[in-house]
C-alpha cells in the first residue's frame, strides 16, 4: 500500500475515494475518525489520508486526484436558450439544457 494523499477533512476523502474506487484505483481511507482527537495529537496528523492498494495504478490514481482538485474551467452557450454558463456545470442553469460535448 501507498499513500496517496492527506485530505482536508472526511467529506472530501471519501468523495475522491470513491471517484478513485470507481475509476479502478482501490483506495483505502485511513484515520477517518482521528478528527476527534486532534486537540491531542497535531492537527496534521488527525486529517484522512488516501492510501492506495495496487501501487502500479498510482500514475492514473495522481492524475485523477490532479482533476479531481483541479477541475477544468469551461465557458459554453446553452444551445436552447443561449445563456452563457461559466466553470464546470455540465446543465445550464437558466432551463435545464445538457451542455455539449466537450470537442
């Protein structure tokens, strides 16, 4: 096993664990419970870490957290309503309109 990455809190571990599990990176999420303890110990060591099984995937596993953090920024017309949606929403906010494909 290899760790991966330290997690700002448990709600964002658990969302790239399972981005990463479903991408076919088996990642483990360890000290998720160690928050309650962090007046304790130092508040970097009470903060979940990412740890991956197959080390062989860690190439793909980094790039993947790399989006993950770094979402692209896109600018695009919806094509029913025309409205100019900004940043990474895939509907448009004004009636409802798939965006299309990126390309």
């Amino acid at each position: 096993m290899k760790k991966l990455i330290q997690a700002p809190n448990l709600a964002i571990a658990t969302l790239w664990a399972d981005v990463l599990n479903d991408a076919g990176c088996k990642v483990t999420v360890q000290r998720a419970y160690a928050s309650g303890i962090a007046g304790e110990i130092p508040p970097d060591q009470s903060l979940p870490e990412l740890w991956l099984t197959d080390e062989a995937r860690e190439p793909a596993a980094r790039a993947l957290l790399h989006t993950l953090q770094h979402p692209p920024e896109r600018r695009w017309a919806c094509p029913a309503c025309g409205e100019i949606v900004d940043g990474p929403f895939d509907r448009c906010w004004c009636c409802g309109t798939a965006a299309p494909p990126i390309g």
